[in-house]
C-alpha cells in the first residue's frame, strides 16, 4: 500500500499533541521547577526564585527523606526478593502439571482485582488487628499467649506489617508475568533433558532460570516502578499524617508539595525534586538491570 | 485513495483534534453563572444538604449555579491551578485556616457585603472573629458547620462510674480517669490520625501556641514544657488510662470500635464525631464533651479552643460577588442552615437556629465560653518534616512503650 505522509502526520498528530501536552510538559516544568522555590505548584513562573542545586542539597540533609529513601530501599530488596521468589515458585508449580492451574491462578492473582484500600483495610483490620485479627486467634488457639499478644500494627512493625500485606498483593501479578515467561519455552528442551536423565530441579536450574532472562529484566522493572510509587499503602496505614516507619518519599513529596492538615510550608520545588530523584532512581535501576541482564543471542 | 476517503480522512481527523479543545472551551462558564466548587462529595449529608439549597435558591432567584463536588482532596490538589490557571470559580469552600492561609490572595474583601445584609446579626460572634483572624484582620470568609475540638465522652459510662461533674482542671481529669478504671471501664483512646492533636493540645496548654510553633520549627526540644508534657502522658499511660489499643489504632479503630461500641469512654476529637460514628453508637448513645483541661501554671485554660468551621471564599475575580454572596446567606442562614445541621448532625451557623442537634449540643456551652482559638493541632504539624516523627513517638508515649525521657531524647536528636 502507498504510504501517504500526510494522512499518517493527520492521524498521529492528536496523539503527539496529547503526549507533548500531557506528559512532556509537565516533565520539563518539574525538572524546572526542582531548581526553584515557589509557594505553590501553579505559581506563574515569574514568580519563582533560583535556588540552583538548593532542593536537592536540603533533601539529602532532611532526616524525615533519608528515612522515607531508607523505607523505599527496603520496600524495595526485601519485598522485591520475597514477591520474586513466591511468584517464581508458584509459576513453576502451576507450568508442572498441577491439577486446576486455572484455580490456583485465579486464587493467587485474586488481590490484584480488589482495590488496594479494600484490601489494606482487610490487612489492618481482620488480620493484624491485636484484639480479633486472624494471627491474633491462631496463636491464642494454639495457647501461644506471647505471640498472640504482639502488636502488629504498633511503632516499631507498622513497617513490616505494610511489607507483608504489599507483598502478599503483588506475588499474583508477577506470577502471571512468569507464567507467560515459562509457558512460551520450548518443550522440546524438556524432553530431551528428561531423555538424558535431568530431574525437574536440575532442568528449572538450566533451562528455566537461563530463558527467563528477559523475563528477569521486565518483573525487576515493573517491581522498581510500583515500589518508587508507593503510596496509596502507606496512607492506608497512616491515614491523614505520615509516620516514619511507613513514609515514603511520594508520600513525603505529596506532603510538601499539597500540605497536610496543619498549616505547615509547601515546598513544590523541593517536591519537583524529589520527583526527579525519584525518575533518576528508576532510570538507574534500568541500566543496572539491563547491564546484568545483557540479552543472549538466544532464540527460541 | 480516492477523493471521498481523503476527504472523509480528513474530517476524522478533524473531528479528533476538535474534540481535544473541547475540555479548554469548557473550562469557563457562562458568564450568568455562578460556579461554586465544593469541598463535599454529593454523597455526604453535607452534600447533599448544600445541594437542595442551591437548588431552592435557583428556583426562587432565577440565578444559574454550576455546583461541582470536588471532594477534600478534589479541592486540595486542583482547586489553586485552577484558580491560577484563570478557571472560573466564584465560590469555594474549606476548612478556616486553608481557605484564609493558603487560598487567601484569590479572595473577596466580604466586609461590606456582610455589612450590607447585615448578616452578622444572626452569626455566632466567636467563629466571625476567628474568621477575621484567619484573615488578617479582615472578613474574607463566612464560616459555616462551626466545630470545636475537645473531648467527647460516653454519659452513661461517666455515670456508671459516680462522676457527677465535667472536668476542667488536671487534677479533676486525673480524678475521672481513676473513677473510671476504678468501675472497670477503659477511660479514654485516641486514633493515630488525632495523636498530633493530643501533643498539640497539651504543650499548649502549658506554653501557648506560639511557642509550640517555635518548638516545632526551631527544634527547642530541650524546652522544659516537652518534658513536662511527656510526663504528664507517660503518667496517664503508666496508670492504664489510655485503651490497650492506643499503640495500633489505625484511625478510625479507636472512634469506631471502641468508644461507639461503649468499650473506652472519652476521645479527643472534633465535634464532627458523633456524626461520624452515629451507625455504630446508635441512638440511645449520650455525647457529652468538655474542654481540654487547664495544667497548673498553664499558659491559658479552657476558654482557649480549637474551635473553627468550614468557610465559603468568593474570588476577588468573580462578576457576581452579590449574588455569590446571596447563595452563601442562603445556605448558612434560616431554613438551610438548619436543614444542613440536622442532616450532617452539625452545629449551625444561624444563632436564630437555637436548637443544636442532641448529639452535639453538649458543644455548645463550650462554643459559647471559647475566647480564644488554637488552630489545627495547636500549631504541633507546623513543620511539615518533623510531623510524621512527632506522631510516630507520641503514640509509642501514649502506649507506654516510651517513656519520656525517651520521647524528649527522640525529638532532641530527630530535630
């Protein structure tokens, strides 16, 4: 078919003005405006003061956005090795002949169809609560009074507790990207394994793991991303004013940047700034994973 | 491609970069319109009152409102772009101190337009003055759905336990509590929404809320008052005043399952509690409230409150600031104001409506004797950095698993 320059500039053109508009735009002035103070994130741009590096020098040295970094990282190793491995392991269980796939698949992806405030409050509220929750009578039945007794949503595990119940969300959804990722892997590499006498642990070691490179270097991505946007979880479980235990830096940059219900200072620029770092961080983990996961040649 | 399809391509084409402008030419109404965005979801009874006035005051003045419910967040994040974005946006609501602090430069001086209606005649003096204060010195905002912050109690659970009077000093509040534990009811919880408040409230109490701000902002933790505070509270934890729920009490646990159901007895909150947990107190529920106490050597008592409202602002922009105004005197005066009371369970703005809901009349005697105003939390989140340390440390304080020394330590080394 001919192509007709024209006809293919009028049909992109909407969807290049909307991009330009909607996404690039905003980039640029928030790039911008990380390098101003302003009082509000609409103030005309007359109004705004350099600072120069300013934002970014002050962050580094606000105790409350080191913690918020620090709870991310954490987030982002320990529930990142947790939901990897699960995930990981209940793909291969489902891809290995279990019976009612369908089931267990629609069983573990489960959390990822209901709102994430329904489920937070299901956590805080029937599972973790102190008085009634599902841990606290499982222990109290079995007569371990101690445990029974611990305070899973008290100062000191309000992090681990927003850990878990996160975690618990997101292992169906990187199981069906694994899936996806197994299921496409000829069977053919199976067979003439099983043929030479490999067990299936031995063949999920060297054909498995090694063919899902790729796969790898997607889940780290997406897991990077859903981490560096923490934040509806965290308001769940410090409803109206943050707590450092489950601060994160969106939640700190929402903050400044909105206020909160004290007449504290909004700082957009200092929130533009850690919107930057933030992009920064999801660009540097991008390039490692792409550096570790270099693609093969293979193809199959 | 023939002549018909180029020309049928382009009018798609069009069509689709025609209805992209579609939002921008929107964006401003009719010029005979009034538009006012409201801080309510059309759901709420507060809503849903606000919505039956617009609609009366429409049908009896022929004037067309454009009544759009942004929600507390809707207007928190878009309602300043807009504004600075030239959107048309005569009316506007929130809590006093935002609209006043942070939406204060788009509004409308109201002192003629309120001195021409006479409208502070049947308006409560106290939420008028705290009005001006917000506004520095000016009427830019007429409150409505007053409120005041202080404890609120279970009647029938005081009664259970022989006490006969509200408390007002520390001693008394001390005095309570042991009656209480004494009858074997938990005296009081909190949520970890209002900890800040707590701490707000009783530095205040010793300092004033200057100084909390200066504490705050300027890290003068080492401040023997944040001691003395955290004494104070340590003391109520060590004594099994406060729930064993205090430590994990995601906001509403507390309100909800505890002090609605009957298990604790008094709860620092606003006088929009018994409103909120009405569903679950039921209808036989008595609500009783008192000032937060006086502390010996205290730098004001119980007339000193954190008491204020939501406010109406009209922009400074506005074509129609009388009629913006009229639509403002007709929901918070008369029939309206009390329809919005009733339905909401809220305090009216009208004096003419003399009659509180039961729930909350208990607030007014406390209303009434408020001279002076705290704003929100008594100036303890001022700083924005410090805020989520200072709640995470004082819930540990209120459970008992800090002591103060400890908490002080924390806020020295956090600050």
């Amino acid at each position: 078919m001919k192509k007709n320059k024209t006809m293919i500039i009028c049909f992109t053109l909407p969807a290049t003005i909307v991009f330009l508009v909607m996404f690039l735009y905003p980039v640029i002035r928030t790039a911008m405006m990380s390098f101003f103070t302003m009082a509000s994130v609409s103030d005309s741009m007359s109004t705004w003061e350099f600072v120069g590096l300013a934002n970014y020098a002050e962050l580094l040295k606000t105790s409350i956005f080191m913690t918020a970094m620090k709870n991310m990282l954490m987030i982002w190793l320990i529930g990142g090795i947790g939901v990897i491995f699960f995930a990981l392991l209940f793909a291969v269980i489902l891809t290995n002949g279990v019976r009612a796939k369908s089931f267990w698949r629609a069983i573990i992806y489960l959390p990822n169809i209901i709102s994430a405030v329904a489920f937070a409050n299901m956590w805080i509220y029937y599972i973790f609560q102190k008085r009634f929750g599902m841990i606290h009578n499982i222990f109290a039945t079995l007569g371990l009074d101690k445990l029974a007794r611990t305070d899973y949503m008290n100062g000191d595990m309000k992090f681990w507790s927003l850990l878990i119940a996160f975690s618990f969300g997101s292992v169906g959804y990187f199981m069906l990207i694994f899936l996806s990722g197994i299921e496409r892997l000829p069977q053919d590499y199976y067979e003439a394994a099983t043929i030479d006498g490999a067990n299936k642990l031995q063949q999920f070691f060297h054909i498995t793991l090694p063919l899902l490179k790729g796969v790898f270097k997607t889940i780290l991505t997406f897991w990077t991303v859903s981490v560096v946007g923490f934040f509806v979880w965290s308001q769940m479980w410090s409803p109206v004013n943050s707590e450092s235990q489950t601060i994160t830096p969106v939640v700190y940059m929402y903050n400044i940047v909105f206020g909160n219900t004290g007449m504290s200072e909004r700082m957009p620029g200092k929130g533009a700034a850690v919107g930057i770092l933030m992009a920064l961080v999801v660009l540097l983990i991008f390039f490692l994973v792409n550096r570790l996961f270099r693609e093969d040649d293979l193809e199959f | 491609m023939g002549l018909k399809k180029k020309l049928l391509s382009a009018a798609l084409c069009a069509a689709m970069v025609g209805t992209m402008a579609i939002p921008a030419a929107t964006v401003s109404a009719a010029d005979d319109t009034l538009v006012y965005w409201s801080m309510w979801e059309s759901t709420e009874p507060q809503g849903q009152a606000i919505q039956e006035a617009v609609d009366a005051y429409v049908a009896e003045t022929g004037v067309k409102v454009d009544l759009q419910f942004k929600g507390r967040t809707g207007n928190r994040e878009a309602l300043q772009p807009a504004l600075d974005g030239g959107t048309q946006i005569d009316i506007f609501d929130e809590d006093i101190d935002r609209v006043n602090g942070m939406y204060g430069k788009y509004l409308l001086d109201l002192e003629d337009l309120a001195k021409e209606a006479n409208y502070e005649e049947t308006a409560i003096p106290a939420m008028m003055s705290a009005c001006r204060e917000a506004g520095d010195g000016t009427l830019k905002t007429i409150p409505y759905q007053p409120n005041v912050f202080a404890f609120f109690y279970n009647k029938d659970l005081f009664e259970q336990a022989g006490i006969e009077s509200e408390p007002t000093t520390w001693a008394e509040f001390l005095d309570v509590c042991q009656k209480l534990k004494d009858a074997g009811i938990t005296p009081m919880t909190m949520d970890d929404a209002y900890a800040t408040s707590v701490i707000g409230y009783h530095l205040g109490r010793l300092v004033g809320e200057e100084k909390v701000v200066e504490i705050v902002t300027e890290g003068k933790w080492d401040d023997p008052a944040v001691l003395q505070m955290a004494q104070d509270i340590e003391n109520l934890a060590t004594s099994g005043y406060y729930s064993e729920m205090v430590g994990s009490n995601v906001w509403p646990a507390g309100q909800n399952t505890e002090l609605a159901l009957g298990t604790a007895a008094m709860y620092l909150n606003g006088s929009w509690l018994p409103n909120e947990v009405k569903d679950m107190a039921g209808p036989d529920f008595k609500w009783g409230c008192f000032a937060y106490p006086a502390l010996e050597n205290g730098a004001n008592g119980v007339e000193t409150n954190n008491f204020g409202a939501q406010v109406f602002g009209i922009n400074k922009d506005t074509k129609l600031a009388k009629e913006a105004f009229d639509l403002i005197t007709y929901i918070t005066k008369g029939e309206y104001d009390k329809k919005l009371s009733e339905m909401s369970v809220g305090i009216p703005a009208d004096t003419t409506n003399a009659e509180w809901p039961e729930m909350v009349a208990c607030a007014k005697p406390l209303i009434d004797n408020s001279t002076t105003r705290f704003t929100w939390a008594v100036g303890v989140e001022t700083n924005v950095d410090m805020t989520p340390i200072i709640k995470e440390n004082f819930i540990k304080l209120m459970a008992g698993t800090m002591t103060a020394d400890e908490f002080v330590e924390a806020m020295k080394s956090a600050a």
